[in-house]
C-alpha cells in the first residue's frame, strides 16, 4: 500500500531530525546522564516535529538495548513505538477528548505498573485544548507522578496551557524551520524517490510549507500527483497559484517609474487568470521586505524568502527607489491587508493603493538635503586667513599662537570634533589666540550674548579639557569682549604671533536698530533690544545690496533651492 511522504520519511531517530538540534541534544544527554524529567512540554509550529520526537524519546527509553540515545529501531518495542500500537505508549487527542472524565481514566491506567516496557510515556496531542478541570485534574498528577512514568504535552498554542502545569513541566520550544533547511531536506527526499523537480522549485514548495516539514512535504505530494515523476517549475507555479517573477518584476518597476498604468495593467491581468488578490498582496509585500533586506544587509541571502536570483532581478528592477521610498510602500501595502480580507470589493481597494503608491513623490533624507550647509571641521583649514566678513559674524576668526602658530589652530578643530556648538561660538569669535598657557577667546562688540553662552561652567570646563589635551599641559580659558563692532586687533607681546579680523569692505553692512534710531530699547547691559543680543535687521529698500550678497552664500542658496525658502530678515550675532 503506497504510503504518503510525510509518514515515509518521518524521522526514525534523533540523528535524522532536522532543525530541532537544541532538542534532541538536551534528550540525549538527559538519557545519558539518567537525569529524566517526569513531564514534558513540547511547543511549536505544526510540523516542526514535536510528535516525532516524542516517539523517538519513547523508543530510546524503552529499547532493549536501551535507554540509550540511539535506539535500534528493530526490537519489537521500536518497532511497536513506530507502529502506533505499544501497550506502554499511548497518545491521546485532547482536541477531542478534552473533559475531566478522559483525564480520570488516563490516572486509573497510570496507576498499574508498565505492562512490559521500561516507561509507560503518555503523549498528549494539542494539550491546550483540554478544559480548566481536565487540566486542574492533570495538576495533581503531574506534581506527584506514579514511578515509571513519563507525560510529553505537544501544543501549537503553549500560551493557553495553565502556568501551574507549565511550572511543573520541561519546556522544549520547536522552532519555525527556515526556508533552506526545508529545501535541503526535500531535495534529499526526491533524490532517493527518483524525482526530477528543479532547485528553485523546492524552494517556492519550502516557502508554500511556512517553516513546516510535514506541510512542505504535503505541498510536494499535491505537485507530484499533478505532475508525475518528473516535475516542471511552471507546473509548480500552477498548483502552488504562486506568482511569476516577471509579474512581480513589473510590479516593482512600475513603482520605481511612478507609472500608475503599468501597475494597474498587471494588476487586471492577475483578475482575469484568477490570481487571489490576498495571496498577490502577499507575495508582493514579500519581494519589498526583500528588496529592503539586501539594501540594508547585502549578499545575506540566505535571510531572504525567494533565490538570489529572483532577489537580484528585484533588486534591479527598484534600483531608482531609496530605502525611505521601499519602506513608505512597504507601509501602504501593509495598510492594505485588513482592507482586502474585509472588502466585499478587494479590487477597488488594491486599484487604489496602487494609485496612491505611483502619486508618492520621492523622497530625499533631510541630512542629505543640509548636507554642506556649514561643515565645522572647515574652520581648521582657513585658520590664520583673514576672511571678510559675513552675514551672521561680527567679524572671522583669527587664530594665532605664540611658540607654534598652529596650537590655537589645533584646538579649535578638536573643539569642532568633539563640541560642535561651542566650535560654532570659535567660529564667530573675532580673535582666538594662545598666549602661554592662556587661550585667549575674543568677541568684537555685539557679540555679548555669545561670550556669555562659552563663559558657562559647562562649555568652559569641556574647551579647558580640549586645549589642554591640545597643548599638552594645563590651559587656562579666557573669554574677552573687544571694544570696536567691525573688527579686533591683538596687540602682540614678545613672541606672539597675530592675525587681523579683515574690516568688511564699504558695499557689505551690518547695522542693528540701535545704530539707526534713537528708539530702539537698550538692554540692561547696553546691547540693544534685551539682554540676549542685538536686534533682528529686517529687510527694507536700503539693504537690496544686502540681499543680494546673501542670496549669494551657498547654504541660502541651498535652502532656497531645496525648499522654496525666501529671505526675509537679517540677525546678526
């Protein structure tokens, strides 16, 4: 009588599971070492094994030759074990004997020592289905098991098992077998059966099977009854209903070209084959998550749920999509899934998806966009070069320093490294000298509000550490605020070294209200409009100059470019 694959190839010891090595190896050295647990807990997907192992434990407990890891296989308890028909090894069905009067008759027939074998084993199949009072009559027995015996609960659902009995069990997790691991397995089966069937057809059967042995071996049964010994990968596509690679190729480019038609085009020719749109949806979110697996993690094929080169053709054909576009379609599609189980009418909901997946424009990271504006570690380069003066500074920085010209130079770099804001307060400083073990700071006028941000304990403790890490000895910090707004001239002493802040030329301006009315409010400490710096310079008809220069600067006219930006009004620092 021709037996089904799943039941053929079952596996006969712990050598020939797969997948499960974390199980079978804490059974066999539990065997070894005579350190049995009086009950079991195995949980996991369906088809992962938790059955087979069971009655592969049985077998190793109760062979004559045994218990040993490794039983025979050809005494009359193996044989009997493997035949379902061992009087000391009973399997019960909870799913339909689930009431406490099942659980009694159980008790009464543990409560006879084992007919001939070693361990009368009691297997229990989907365990979670037993009511509150099968399992709480269970309890008692499980605490206080006769000798001689062994419960092995197998479940798909150990959420639902009581924590009491999952406190006085071994909990054994079967886990989802991946993709390769269940093609590996088939490709072995089909040699041995004599069949021709492709690599990349087992691999669209092992997917079909979701990381379960028993139903990829089913999905495989169902291809050879529809094709013979001899297995064509269009044939596979056919009985699987799976979907071509070249649709979802078009799929993917029609995204990348934000082509609306081409995407509905392919989406009616799978309406008209009958293609389940549920299932389309599924395989289409699953070309994206791979698509956006190899952008994250390249060459790593072996994570991805298709062949690297379905994977590759994918890849290329979404190319122009950046990772932030794969993951907005990716959300849109996910968004679609409740609507097509639920809709009367799943068509008009993926139509629109589509729709709105080609209107999404493309989208640039905002880091890439302000890229450039203004990079600190260019300070370093132009230090000791006088430098006109810009829109937002009182002056450039001129970086001196007495024994070695580049000491103060050093030290501002290694600021914009480790402290880009106080790098950025360097940078507006008229002056940044070394004179001994001093760093001299110096602000022109106007630049109060900044001074008095780096005469803080914080950015004055962390610029001392810099400078003296720089110097490579003890530095003292000195914060200074010149007398003249446009520029500050050190006075060198002995040995000191000097650059001069250049004076803007004649056609470049930087007034603040105070300089132009009498009106304009005086903060407590002199500086106009409050305590926190000059006033803001709005753009009137006698700064047009002004304007211009600063549509000029590259970092306006980035932001005027990138975002539509309008200059509307001066602050100077």
């Amino acid at each position: 009588m021709y037996q089904v694959l799943a039941r053929k190839w079952r596996p006969r010891s712990f050598d020939e599971l797969v997948g499960q090595k974390h199980v079978s190896r804490t059974l066999e050295n539990a065997i070894k070492s005579e350190r049995l647990a009086h009950a079991y807990i195995f949980a996991g997907l369906r088809g992962t094994g938790k059955t087979t192992v069971a009655r592969i434990f049985a077998k190793c407990l109760n062979c004559e030759k045994g218990p040993t890891p490794t039983p025979c296989g050809e005494c009359t308890p193996c044989r009997e074990i493997a035949d379902s028909s061992a009087l000391d090894v009973m399997e019960l069905d909870a799913a339909s004997r689930t009431s406490v009067d099942n659980i009694r008759e159980l008790q009464e027939v543990i409560s006879y020592s084992p007919v001939r074998d070693r361990y009368r084993v009691l297997i229990i199949d989907e365990a979670h289905m037993l009511s509150k009072a099968a399992f709480n009559a269970l309890l008692k027995t499980l605490e206080e098991p006769p000798p001689n015996v062994i419960f092995i609960l197998a479940t798909t659902e150990q959420q639902k098992i009581l924590t009491t009995i999952l406190s006085r069990c071994q909990v054994f997790e079967f886990r989802r077998l991946g993709t390769r691991e269940v093609a590996d397995l088939l490709e072995r089966i089909c040699k041995e059966e004599s069949i021709e069937i492709s690599a990349d057809s087992l691999e669209r059967i092992a997917r079909a099977g979701e990381g379960s042995v028993r139903d990829s071996l089913s999905v495989l049964e169902q291809v050879l009854a529809f094709s013979g010994s001899t297995v064509d990968d269009d044939e596979v596509l056919g009985v699987l209903g799976a979907v071509k690679a070249g649709v979802l190729t078009a799929m993917l480019q029609g995204l990348a070209d934000r082509d609306a038609g081409v995407m509905l085009t392919v989406l009616d020719s799978l309406v008209d084959e009958g293609q389940d749109l549920l299932h389309f949806w599924s395989e289409l979110i699953s070309a994206l998550r791979d698509v956006l697996f190899l952008r994250s993690v390249p060459d790593r094929f072996e994570l991805l749920s298709r062949s690297p080169e379905e994977a590759r053709g994918l890849q290329q054909a979404t190319s122009e999509l950046s990772v932030e576009d794969l993951v907005r379609a990716f959300q849109v599609l996910a968004e679609l899934e409740p609507m097509l189980k639920m809709s009367g009418q799943p068509r008009f909901m993926f139509e629109a998806a589509l729709i709105r997946l080609a209107s999404l424009g493309a989208v640039r990271p905002i880091e890439e966009l302000l890229a450039g504006f203004d990079d600190p570690g260019k300070l370093a380069s132009r230090a000791a070069t006088p430098q006109k003066k810009n829109l937002t500074s009182p002056g450039p920085v001129a970086v001196t320093g007495r024994g070695g010209s580049d000491l103060a130079a050093r030290i501002v770099a290694a600021t914009n490294d480790a402290r880009p804001m106080v790098g950025a307060m360097l940078e507006h400083a008229a002056r940044v000298v070394t004179d001994g073990d001093r760093l001299v700071i110096e602000f022109a006028a106007g630049g109060d509000a900044l001074a008095r941000q780096l005469k803080r304990e914080a950015n004055l403790k962390a610029l001392r550490k810099l400078a003296s890490d720089a110097a490579g000895k003890p530095m003292q910090i000195v914060v200074e605020l010149g007398s003249e707004p446009d520029a500050v001239q050190a006075k060198p002493t002995g040995g000191e070294s000097e650059a001069r802040a250049e004076r803007p030329s004649p056609d470049v301006s930087t007034r603040s209200r105070a300089a132009d009315s009498p009106r304009a409010p005086q903060s407590p400490d002199g500086g106009p409009d409050g305590p926190d710096g000059p006033a803001q310079e709005r753009i009137d008809g006698g700064d047009s100059n002004l304007v211009g220069r600063a549509q000029q600067e590259p970092g306006v006219k980035k932001l005027i470019r990138e975002f539509g930006a309008q200059v509307v009004e001066f602050r100077p620092e």
